[in-house]
C-alpha cells in the first residue's frame, strides 16, 4: 500500500499563507493529497481530504454552510472533522462516512498542514520558521505555485548560492563567492552552510541595502530544517567593523526564507519571503525588495524559477543520467540525506526514490 | 474516508481460546505488513459449505509485531463465518485483505466514552490501549451476558485499571448510558461496538443527551438482531416465486442464490441499497440494519435484506423487477 515517494508525509508542510485562507472553500495539492482549506468561524483552519465519500466530487466545487462542507454534486455535508451530518433522501447517516480531514494549524503567517499519520502530528514539531512573523524580520514574500520540479531542485538551488554569480549576476551573484571557502556542518535534522566573503566590493543590490562606500564583509549562513525548510542568514558589513566576529552593527542583514512544500514528485510550492532587519518600516523598500525577487519574469527568484522548471525537463529526458556532485554540493547532499533518513524511517526499508541517482 | 484493500496469502500461526466460545486468531500475512489503525478490521476468504465468502473482523491490539490478531465468537446458528474459523487448524492458509477501517478513532477529544457489548470488545480493546497510550482521558463500559463470556478483560484491567467498567447482565448489572453520557467532557466522543440493542439504546440516549450526533461512533457487525436468526419463507407475487432462507444465510444471499436480481453495496446494513419493499409480514421483522430510522423500522414498510429477516414465518416482498 505504500507506493516508495521522495518526500515523508509525517511533517508539517506550509499549504497557504493565512491571509490566503478565509471562510471560503480552497483547494492545494500537498503530497500528492487534494486537500481543501478553509476558515471556520471560531478563527481556527481546517483541511479535509478534497473528494466527497459519495461521489468522489471534490469538495472545494461546493460551498461552505457555517462550519461545514456541502458537496457541490448530491449535498452530503461533512463537518470540520470530516465527518457526514447529512445524506439526501434518508432519515440516517451511514456511520463509516466520512472524509479524511488533515491536522492544520497557523504559525509563522502560514498554514501548515501534516499529510501524514495524525496520531504524529506533534505541534511542536512545526519547523522553526520566526523570521517570517512579521515581528523583529520585515518582508512580504509570496509562493511559487505549481512549480513544475521536484521540490529537492529548490533545496539544492538554496543550500549552494555558487548558482547566483551565473543566474543572478547583476543584482546578488559575484565571482567572489565562488571563490570564498565555505564550511559545512549538520545535526540530525539539519544542515548549515557557512560562507564569510571578507574584503569585497559588495554586489549591486547590497551596496544599494548598505548605501555606504567601501569594501564589505558579506556572509551567506543557510540553514536548513528536514524535510524543507530553508534559511539563509545573509548580509554584508563595512570591512573591518567586526562582522565575522559577531558585531553586524556596522551592516545590513537580511534573510531568504523558503518553505518548499512537495506538490507531487514533480512539482512543489515554492513560499518565499525575504525579509530584513534594517529600515523596517520603509514599506516602499518592502515593496523594492519583493519585485527584486519577483517581478513578471525579472525578479531574482524569477530567474531560478526557469532554471528550476528546465531543470526538472532535462531529468526527465536524461532519465538514466545521474547527477554529479561537485564539492559545493556539500550542503544539499547534507541536506538530502536528512531527507533520505526520514523516508528511511517512515516507509522501513521498502525501496524510495533515493535521491542521489537519476529520477 | 475509505482506504484501498488489497488481499494477500496469509497463515494461521496460533490459536488461543479467549472464552468457551471466543477465539483469538494470530494471522501472518505474507509480504508488506500494513499496520492497522484502531478501530479497523480485515476481510477474511471463508468457506460456508460450497461456496466461498468474506467476513469481516476487527483487529485486536496494535498488532506491533506484524501479526494480525482477530477474535472470532462461534455462533453456530448464524451465517456460518465463525464455524469456518474455528474449524482452521495452526498452520492454515488464508487469504485476507490488507485492514480497511469504517470506525475510525478521532483524534484529540477532550475524553472519550468507550462502549462495548459482548464480542463488540473488540475494537474497543485496541481504542482503550491507543488512547491509553496517549495519555487521553477516556472511559471503557464493557456490558455481557455472564462473567465467564468476559474476553480481553484481565489484560484491560492490567493496562487501564479503574477505567475498565464491566457490567454483567446475569448479575443484575446495567451500564447507566444517559448518566455516562451526561458526564461526559462536551465535545467528548461515544464510541460503541456491540449487539444491535446496545447500538439503538445508545444512539437514543445521544440522541436525547442533544449532543450532536457525528460525536457518536459506531460500528455495526450486521449479524445481530434482537431475535436469534431463524429460517423463513419469502415470497415475491410479482415473480410468482417463494424462497426458503435457510438460518445460517442472509436473506439477500438467498435471493441471489435463488437468481433474484438484487442491488446493494455495503451489505453491513449501512447503505440501504438492498432494501425491499413489505408487502406483507406474517411475522416479526428483525431489523438489523442502521439504515432505517427507529420510525421508519416501526413502519415497517422496507427492511435491509443484507441483515434483517423474519424471526420465522413468511414475509412478503416486492422487488424492482418490472416486466420489458
């Protein structure tokens, strides 16, 4: 019964930005799970397997009656635990009716849902996700729908940032990151990448942050939370002012926040934000910083997103085609290895997708 | 929710009688073992005589070792599933299905009213251990007939102790459902699994409580009425033909046995697909199903072919045949 995945359902995957769920019917597909979301009156969100018990009809064509679900097709209603309240045309309810209704909870202004066992689904298992409260850390972000790759593309993309001095030159990426050591170190959930460029002419988009002349200090430490959550602790400071010894006051510090959640094999949702520490309350330069990243093809992410997709289409033309690691491909093997252990635990020893070889 | 069953060979590793008359079937499958949730069951391959048939039995225990456990009353004077499982001698080949669950334990309540009659332990059993396990604060009333028909009940009391409430009927003993119920946390859950009378007086006494009725969980085993079964006659006029349900089958199997075309689908007396039209009954109709209401079964103008029958006698029925 259980078919070998690349991604453990035992974990808490963001399904929707909060403001994005109301007291409407909404539909994602996480984990290859259709699942429908919405808002119940006491605040709380509920997330219910996305296909009536009847009919099979997904649930998010119907309509929302107070609390609960009316099926679009014969009007069976289910409520926020999924179970039936209504059947047309009989005086009972046949008690095994009912649909699967996923644990869900907000943190972090997103919704995050365990496609998983529910008996395991441990709130304080949420990835630690702060930067993105709104609070200390100030960004906007969004979300990559229906990104058409394989949601340990964006993984590997984010854990070796080598990639930006080729896809991102003229706004973050700079030969002096390609030529700076880096250092790799993990725990049994996490992997860290650690990269000081000491004594650099800063890249266009961070002089612009820093607005100060001079050579910089720029730090890249990515962190990362299995299965997919990716943290990179980023900034620059005037050289010589103490950055790499702790003292940022000289600096600017930013941090991309990503939540990869797998849509299928071969697609995932991509909620992105990158947030920041200075000018907090210039909202114009909220606005600046999100269109760096995505603006209708221009942005940043924009162009990983291509490179992501194409990617994930030369897999699946070259399927016997291994990977080749290089040595900056520590941290995501690092990180995919995180990955694997959870696969290994959750489907025993049953064969999964391994990660290293060919898709 | 309902999950894919697949079948697959299995064998009968050990047997342990349980009571006199319930036995503990220890079931390797081979290949994958899937692991059961509580509250489910697996579909066993019988024999009844000729003809080859599925039943269905809850698991018993977590099953951690990757044995399926069931527990197995033989009751001679039904559809004969239990006859066939006794008579398994260690070492059996079987085929079972991979365990499907229609009585699911919801998560996270804040206290849960467990409810079990006779043979119905069985789920119940493998609820109280998981709810125990998570530390959730729950209640077991487990109602027979005599002390010694108490299965499972020293091993309850060793693993939840005083939440274990046993009632035997032959003692003058009656679980008081309404005050239970009024005890219970709101948003708290009942849970029952047990004989048809049990299942009815707990859902009236919900029912009454005004709690809402999707917090009351049930499991019906479809074989259980308030009358023991019995043979008897149905006679269908628009076919002109008469048909002898013999005790140990249901009258739906007796009427496609007989080449009467029939509808249904659960065949546990949930769906009320195989529902027939009451011409006339010269008898008492035994409704098993929980399809019909309380109302509509005292109206008595259709019965459940799948579970309900005649306490003797004949019954006079319609069917949807129409002639071309």
């Amino acid at each position: 019964m259980t078919d070998a995945k690349s991604f453990p359902l035992n974990a808490w995957y963001a399904a929707a930005w909060s403001h994005e769920i109301e007291h409407r019917l909404e539909a994602r597909t996480i984990c290859d799970k259709d699942v429908v979301l919405f808002r119940r009156s006491d605040g709380q969100v509920s997330a219910l397997e996305d296909a009536c018990w009847h009919r099979l009809l997904p649930l998010s064509m119907g309509r929302l009656q107070g609390d609960e679900v009316v099926c679009g097709y014969h009007g069976l209603v289910f409520n926020a635990a999924g179970r039936c309240t209504y059947m047309p045309a009989q005086k009972t309810i046949n008690p095994s009716a009912c649909v699967r209704a996923y644990p869900a909870l907000e943190k972090h202004r997103l919704v995050w849902i365990w496609p998983g066992d529910p008996a395991l689904a441990d709130p304080a298992k949420v990835p630690d996700f702060h930067w993105n409260d709104g609070t200390e850390w100030v960004g906007e972000g969004g979300t990559f729908y229906n990104l058409q790759c394989d949601y340990r593309l964006v993984i590997d993309n984010l854990m070796d940032l080598t990639h930006e001095t080729y896809v991102h030159a003229g706004s973050i990426g700079d030969e002096a990151i390609t030529s700076s050591p880096f250092d790799v170190t993990h725990t049994d959930t996490t992997a860290t990448v650690t990269r000081w460029m000491i004594g650099i002419e800063p890249p266009p988009f961070w002089a612009k942050q820093l607005g100060r002349p001079g050579h910089v200090d720029r730090w890249q430490i990515i962190y990362f939370q299995a299965p997919s959550i990716v943290v990179g602790d980023v900034g620059v400071a005037l050289t010589g002012t103490g950055a790499p010894q702790g003292d940022r006051s000289q600096g600017v510090n930013g941090a991309f926040l990503a939540a990869i959640t797998p849509a299928s094999e071969k697609s995932c949702h991509y909620f992105w934000n990158f947030v920041r520490t200075f000018r907090t309350d210039d909202e114009q330069l909220t606005r600046e910083i999100n269109k760096a990243h995505v603006n209708d093809g221009r942005g940043v992410y924009d162009q990983d997103h291509v490179v992501l997709e194409s990617q994930q289409k030369a897999i699946d033309k070259n399927p016997r085609l291994p990977f080749y690691n290089l040595n900056i491909d520590a941290g995501a093997l690092w990180a995919r290895r995180m990955i694997d252990r959870m696969l290994e635990r959750e489907q025993g020893n049953s064969a999964h997708v391994p990660s290293e070889a060919a898709e | 929710m309902a999950e894919k069953m697949d079948w697959r060979r299995a064998r009968l590793r050990s047997m342990q009688d349980l009571t006199e008359d319930i036995r503990l079937f220890e079931i390797e499958p081979a290949g994958e073992f899937v692991a059961p949730t509580p509250g489910s069951h697996i579909n066993v391959a019988v024999q009844i005589g000729e003809r080859p048939d599925v039943r269905s039995y809850s698991i018993v225990g977590p099953c951690h070792d990757g044995v399926y456990r069931i527990a197995v009353k033989l009751l001679p004077d039904t559809r004969g599933g239990s006859r066939y499982m006794w008579s398994l001698a260690p070492g059996a080949q079987l085929t079972i299905s991979t365990p499907g669950n229609h009585f699911e334990l919801g998560l996270g309540r804040p206290e849960y009213l467990l409810l079990a009659g006779g043979i119905g332990i069985t789920p119940i059993y493998t609820m109280a251990l998981a709810l125990a396990q998570k530390g959730a604060r729950f209640r077991l009333y487990y109602a027979c007939r005599r002390r010694q028909d108490l299965a499972l009940a020293d091993h309850l009391q060793e693993q939840i102790g005083d939440r274990l409430h046993v009632f035997v009927d032959e003692e003058g003993a009656r679980v008081d459902l309404a005050a239970e119920i009024a005890n219970l946390a709101p948003g708290g859950e009942l849970y029952v699994c047990g004989p048809i009378g049990l299942l009815e007086a707990a859902k009236r006494t919900w029912h009454q409580s005004g709690r809402p009725m999707d917090q009351l969980r049930f499991e019906t085993f479809g074989n259980s009425g308030r009358f023991a079964s019995q043979p008897f006659r149905v006679r269908i006029p628009r076919l002109g033909r008469e048909v002898e349900v013999p005790q140990n089958q249901s009258m739906l199997d007796a009427l496609e046995a007989a080449g009467i075309d029939m509808i249904f689908d659960c065949r546990r007396g949930e769906c009320g697909l195989c529902a027939l039209d009451i011409v006339e009954a010269d008898g008492i109709v035994d409704h098993r199903d929980v399809f019909f209401s309380d109302e509509e079964k005292a109206e008595n103008r259709k019965l459940c072919t799948c579970v309900s029958r005649m306490a003797g006698g004949t019954i006079t029925v319609d069917t949807a045949d129409r002639a071309a």
